[in-house]
C-alpha cells in the first residue's frame, strides 16, 4: 500500500511538473529570471502609505520582437507624480517617464497614463533579447523633494540616463523620496521578455 501511494505521488508531481513545462513552453505561466542588478530595483522597498499603483503593458503575453514598440500604462490610487524607470540586466538604467515629450510627471488619482501618449513622438522600443524590468514609482511628496520626478533628459536624448549601479540608484531614490510619514509612495514593477 505504501509503495503504491509513493508511485502514484511520484507520478502526480511528474504530470504536475511537466503541465508547467508546457504552460511555460506555450506562455501561460512565465517566470522571467532578473539580473542581480535587476533584482536590486524589484526588492527596493519603495511603499509607505496606502495610496496603491498598477501598471501594465500593451501585450499580454509581454513578449516582444527587437525593434517592436512598447508601450507602458500605470495609474494610481491618490494624486501623485510618478516616473518609470528601464533597468537592464547589465543594470543600465533610464528614466523612460517624465520624458522629452512629457516632463510633467503629475498623475491624477484613479486616472490611466499611457507612455508613449499616442501623440508623442518619443518612442520605447525593445532592444536586445533578454528580460526588461521596467518599475514604477509614484509618490504625493511635492515634486520638488524628489529628482526622479524633475530629471530632464540627457542632451540628445528622449531619456534620462542613470547608469548601471542599481544599488546606489535606489539608495538615491530612497533618500529623495523621503519616505515616511506625510505622505504616500508606492511601487511595482513588470518584466517584459524581449525574443530573438
């Protein structure tokens, strides 16, 4: 009888790990891997308050081509200002929103932004195949305390560039934000797979 239970548990967790094989082979269940320096921004403990976030992509299966246009939307629970910021596995990170296009990074409550709007002519694209976390930051502190929300874009460039050392990047966003009592700041953050 015992013997008989522990085939029938081995063949159970066979059929059930070969079930997520498939899921994940055909895109039902994906769990992309970060970089170090990606894993760094997703653990950052940005939340305080209860004001909540959402964010999405405009592909459900979150899988785009190289060159293929992303675009990203997120909305909020309260008035906020938010940024978006692209961190690469190598930890190259970029503030995709406030942009050249749309330098005021105001969002009003239970209200969806689309980046890129459908009239701006800054684009973001897929770049390299590998995994892109892209996180979102929205805080009611006044815009002025927090430089995510002010940096202009590099010269000749749609963005601004932040460099590739994700720990000193969120320690700098830790401390901008002031996070604590007086107001509200929340996170999350997405992954995009980029095929090739």
């Amino acid at each position: 009888m015992r013997s008989t239970c522990r085939v029938l548990g081995a063949v159970a967790l066979a059929a059930a790990a070969a079930g997520c094989a498939v899921a994940a082979r055909i895109g039902m269940v994906r769990k992309d891997v970060l970089s170090d320096a990606q894993q760094v921004v997703a653990d950052a403990q940005f939340n305080h308050g209860d004001m909540t976030i959402q964010a999405a992509v405009d592909r459900a299966d979150t899988t785009y081509s190289p060159g293929q246009p992303i675009a990203l939307s997120v909305k909020t629970s309260k008035n906020a200002y938010v940024a978006i910021l692209r961190v690469l596995a190598s930890g190259e990170t970029t503030i995709v929103f406030p942009n050249r296009d749309r330098r005021d990074a105001a969002i009003a409550a239970d209200t969806a932004l689309t980046v890129p709007g459908p009239r701006d002519v800054v684009k973001i694209a897929a770049d390299k195949p590998g995994v892109v976390l892209f996180e979102f930051i929205a805080s009611t502190t006044t815009v002025n305390n927090a430089w995510v929300f002010t940096r202009a874009p590099d010269k000749g460039s749609d963005f601004a560039d932040l460099g590739v050392t994700t720990r000193n990047i969120v320690k700098d966003l830790l401390g901008a934000l002031k996070i604590g009592p007086g107001h509200d700041t929340a996170a999350t953050y997405l992954t995009i797979r980029i095929a090739g």
